[in-house]
C-alpha cells in the first residue's frame, strides 16, 4: 500500500538591494550690495544792508538875510 505523496511547498526569499540615488546641489551666492549715497550740501550767508538816504525838506532858516540865495528866487 502506498500513501498519497505529502506535498511540502518550501519558499526561498531573495532580497535585492536597488539603490535610488537622488542627486542635489546647493549653489551658494555671496552678494554684495552697495548703496552709493549721493549729498548735496549747501550753504547760507546773510548780508545786512543799510541805505540811508537824506532828504532836505525845504531850506533851514537864516536869520541874517545878508546872504544872497543862490537859487535866484
């Protein structure tokens, strides 16, 4: 007599490695910046000014009517 042969299922894992390269770069950026400041300096003087004018209003009295006027009047 003969028995039914038995199976047996025997599983064999194989693990792979797949290397995923994701490259990256980094740039780096030194900036200088340069403010050109631009002045305008003024100055101020101040001149004081005095004008004097003298103005005869008539002529001045003389008592001593001895002297001609020279305006012919």
């Amino acid at each position: 007599m003969v028995s039914p042969t038995r199976q047996f299922v025997q599983t064999n894992v194989s693990n792979t490695v797949v290397p995923h390269i994701h490259p990256s770069h980094t740039t780096i950026v030194n900036r200088h910046n340069i403010n050109n400041q631009h002045f305008f300096p003024h100055t101020q003087s101040v001149v004081n000014e005095c004008h004097v004018t003298n103005t005869k209003c008539g002529m001045p009295y003389n008592p001593c009517k001895c002297h001609p006027r020279k305006h012919g009047f």
